[in-house]
C-alpha cells in the first residue's frame, strides 16, 4: 500500500478541478438544461464556486504548510474546513483512481498530523489526552483496563504498560475505551485541548472529523495479529507525538 500523504492533496487538487469544470459548465449553460430555471442554476453556480474557492484556498493552504513546516494565518479558517469536511469526497474520487480506502485514510491522518501546530496551541501536559482502544490489551489478560487504567498488573504480555509508564513520565491523561462512542463521551468529560489517537486509519480519521477543531494527532496501531486483536503501537511514534505538543 503507497503511503503517501502527498495522495490526500493530489486527490484534493483533483477534486478542484473536477467542481471547477462543472461550475464552468453551469455558469456558461454549457448543458443546456432547459426544465432548470434561471435561477436554480444561479444558486447551483454560487454554491459550488463558494465550494470550489474554499477548495483551492485549503489545498494552497496545506501546500504552503507542509513546505513552511507552520500555517499561514489567513488561510488556517480553510485549511481545517478542507480537513475537516472534505474526506467522504476525496474517498469516493479516490476510488475511481484505485486508491483503497485505507490508503487515503492514512495520508489524510499524515496531513492533518503535520497540520497541528505546537505554537498555536500551548497545551499543558494535564491537558493532553492519550486515547488507545483496548484491543491492545493481551486478549487472555482477565483485568478490566478500560475501567481504570490502575488495574493493569504490568505483567508485560502487552503494551499498556508501556503507555502507564509514558502518561505519568509527561503526565499526561490516559484513557484506554472500547469505541468511538465511549471516545467521545471521555471527550465531553475531560475537556482536553488536545488528543493523541492510537488506532486504525478508519478510527482515527473519524475522531480527527469528529472533534474538529480539536488537534488530534494520530498514530496508526500495529495490527501483527489481524484488526482488534491483541494490536501493538509504535511507543516512540507516541512519544514523538508527545514531545511535538509539548515543545
């Protein structure tokens, strides 16, 4: 599987494109559709020129980010409507290219992960939110993690050990769930500013729209034995994650 993050924007840039040809084609009448009134085909032209601008300002936007290494303020309003918004879209069109879904997933998460700015937000360590699923656990373990992270017995068999250890060196909050649902409910609870996501590309591309405009930095689990099922992550992939936030 390609990995890319260049296949969001390309996929972006295709995406203007293809409403720019059909805001042309409408403004000109170029279908000659005769059973729509003038003004239908006036409101259709704006709304996808307004589309089409917020678009291209976006795409220009992250453009300009991923070569600047910070975003450009008067474009930051379209870059997040873009990243917030646009996927569903940018999924379909993919598909008619061969891209798998997965795929544009994971370059969607690399983008937006290169998006969050550490000097815009000025997040306290208490502030951070680590979320993992709890298909990281070992699956024969009997302790009921997801309740209260303390029950882990640090048998080693599994990596929330790990991530125990890495929330109280930064001390930063952890919350091991079963679901987006339960994700998102600890979100309404603990209000954090920002959130570290462990999980698949389908997941994590979820709670980045979900949350928005809440910085979430997503870091893709390792999957040795198939989906949800005794996954592992990469803990300095996290920690990197961690210190990006913090710097």
């Amino acid at each position: 599987m390609r990995e890319s993050k260049k296949t969001f924007i390309n996929l972006l840039i295709l995406s203007f494109l293809f409403i720019t040809i059909i805001v042309i084609a409408l403004w000109s009448n170029f279908f000659g559709f005769d059973i729509l009134t003038d003004g239908i085909i006036m409101i259709l032209g704006i709304l996808l020129t307004v589309i089409d601008i917020i678009l291209i300002l976006g795409v220009i936007g992250i453009l300009l980010i991923t070569q600047r290494g910070e975003p450009i303020s008067g474009l930051i309003f379209f870059t997040k409507l873009v990243i917030s918004y646009f996927l569903p879209i940018i999924i379909k069109l993919g598909s008619y290219f061969g891209f798998n879904k997965d795929e544009i997933l994971l370059s969607f998460i690399k983008t937006n992960n290169q998006l969050i700015n550490p000097g815009e937000i000025e997040v306290k360590p208490e502030k951070i939110l680590l979320f993992t699923p709890h298909c990281i656990q070992w699956s024969e373990c009997i302790y009921r993690v997801t309740a209260d992270c303390d029950n882990c017995q640090q048998c080693g068999q599994c990596q929330i050990q790990d991530l125990i250890e890495l929330s109280e060196k930064y001390g930063i909050q952890l919350e091991i769930v079963t679901g987006g649902t339960v994700a998102r409910k600890q979100v309404k609870q603990l209000k954090p500013e920002a959130i570290i996501g462990i999980a698949c590309e389908r997941d994590l591309s979820s709670a980045i729209q979900d949350v928005y405009p809440l910085p979430v930095f997503g870091v893709i689990n390792l999957r040795p034995h198939g989906p949800c099922f005794n996954t592992k992550v990469n803990i300095e992939e996290v920690e990197k994650a961690l210190e990006k936030l913090l710097s």
